[in-house]
C-alpha cells in the first residue's frame, strides 16, 4: 500500500491542492486559537485536518446562511474528541429565543378568543388612567409572587375597559415564568359543552380539560344564556375541584359578583336562588373581587 507522502509526492497537483488546504486551515484565526487554547501537539493538529476543514465550508455556510447548510439555527464550533479536534454543533441565541417564545406560547391556551392575544405583553397594559392603577397593581403582585395556590381575582366593569387585555397580559407574564394559563370565553365554551352532548363523554372530556389546569380564566362570565344544567353540572364542577385543589382562577365580567348571583338564578324554568349561591361560595372562595375601571378602548 502507498504511503500518503508517495502519493502527494508522485501526483504534483494533488500536492499543490493539499497545500492550499492546509494553508488555508493553518491561516484561519479561529482555528490558530483553538490550537492555542487547547495546547494542542503537531501531531494532533496534522491528524485533524480534515475537521479543521470541514469547520471552514460549515461555518462560512452558517454565516452566508447558505440554502445547502444542513443545520439551521446551529453553529459550527470546534471542540476536541479523543485528543483530536472534532466539529460540534450550538445552538444560536436567535434560535434560543425563538423556542423559548415557542414555548411560552404553548403555555399561554385560548378558547374562543383571537389567536392575537398570545402577543400582548405585560408591557402592552396601559396605566394612563388612574382609575385603572389599583387593578394593574393586584395583577402585577399576583404575577410578581405566584404561586399554584395563591387566591385569584373577579375582575369586572364596563365593555372595553381591558380586562381580557389584562387576563391575556397575565398570562404570557406567568408562561415567562413556566406558568401555564388557559383563557376562555366562557359564552363559547357553553355553547360547545352544550354541544358536545351527543358525544358519548365529551361533556366530561370538556370539563376535565380545564378544571385541573395551572390557572383559569373564565372570561366574560354572565354573558352566557344560563341555565339550570351548564351551572350546576359544568360550571360549579369545574369549581369545586379547583377550590378543593386550591388552584388559582379568576373571573372577567360585565357584571359584579352580586350581578353574576342574580343571573345564576333566573333560569327559563324558576328563580333558583339557592343552586346559585352554592355556585358562588365557590366563585368567592377562589377570588377576590376586583373593579377594572376606565374609558372603552375597544375602538381604540
């Protein structure tokens, strides 16, 4: 078998070739610190010349974001394998962030609202108003010292004052924070329950879904057609677990609690006071009640 040196020395142009190679290895600036860093020996740098190589094309590949390179959102690194240099891949901080907005967003479940609300920050709360500063400070604390079982809140006031904003801004506040919240327009979500009837289990697989999650937003409550069966079999099972879990969940409403009372109660069939008010010693236990005040911003 011919030597490598005999076949370089035989073949003039390879020779010429692989000088170029290793000329252009040995003056990469990136590679002399690597062989610095690493004290690496003659031996070990000759036996690595072809890593030393394959570094080159791949990373001048990453930094033209050539269409052939293999490995999108990875840069090429050296590092050493077994004594001898080797080509790893690592992952870019453009990348980094991308998969943790991914997964931010994951945490952050909306039922019957815009997909949009995933991209409102807490930043995105506007505190021009004073009479929405007391609202904005108990949220933020809430979300400052959260913990899976701390009280949530029954936020209410007028159309358009913000409080899905709000509850949506919470939310990717807390998925920063691996907190996993899920939203729901409760009118929606009434309607679908309604219809999900027909499906053997599927009420149940509807209130297993959201009973037992992190933290619950039922939003808009009281705007929903009520009944005898959506609040005693729906509504006031999803609240008994959570108040026997102690799980955080809050309310939004047009209505205050004393208005959610009455409209639990008057039903097509009869005035049912008493169901409602089992269903709202739950609502009371697990919150507290909050006033969201301000001009309609819905138009804005």
């Amino acid at each position: 078998m011919e030597k490598i040196g005999d076949i370089l020395n035989s073949r003039p142009g390879m020779r010429e070739e692989y000088d170029r190679l290793i000329a252009t290895v040995m003056g990469n600036k990136k590679i002399q610190e690597f062989i610095q860093e690493q004290k690496m020996t003659p031996e070990q740098v000759s036996r690595s010349y072809s890593k030393f190589y394959e570094y080159i094309q791949e990373h001048e590949k990453f930094l033209s974001n050539d269409p052939k390179y293999a490995t999108k959102g990875y840069e090429p690194v050296l590092v050493m394998n077994h004594g001898y240099a080797d080509v790893s891949y690592m992952v870019t901080p453009e990348l980094e962030s991308q998969q943790k907005e991914a997964n931010q967003r994951r945490r952050v479940r909306l039922v019957g609202l815009p997909k949009s609300f995933k991209d409102i920050d807490w930043a995105d709360v506007a505190i021009d108003d004073t009479r929405r500063v007391d609202a904005y400070k108990a949220i933020s604390a809430f979300i400052k010292d959260f913990n899976k079982h701390a009280k949530g809140y029954y936020i209410y006031g007028d159309f358009g004052v913000g409080k899905s904003f709000i509850m949506a801004a919470m939310a990717r506040e807390l998925a920063k924070k691996g907190v996993s919240t899920t939203i729901i327009h409760y009118p929606t979500f009434t309607i679908d329950v309604r219809n999900s009837i027909k499906t053997d289990g599927g009420v149940k697989q509807m209130i297993d879904d959201v009973k037992g999650v992190d933290v619950l937003v039922l939003d808009d409550i009281g705007a929903e057609q009520s009944s005898s069966w959506l609040r005693d079999e729906v509504l006031q099972v999803i609240l008994q677990y959570r108040m026997q879990e102690d799980l955080p969940t809050f309310f939004t409403s047009n209505l205050d609690i004393a208005g959610l009372e009455k409209h639990l109660a008057e039903t097509k069939n009869a005035n049912e006071v008493w169901p409602a008010k089992r269903v709202m010693e739950r609502v009371r236990y697990l919150t507290k009640e909050l006033r969201l005040e301000g001009e309609n911003r819905r138009y804005e």
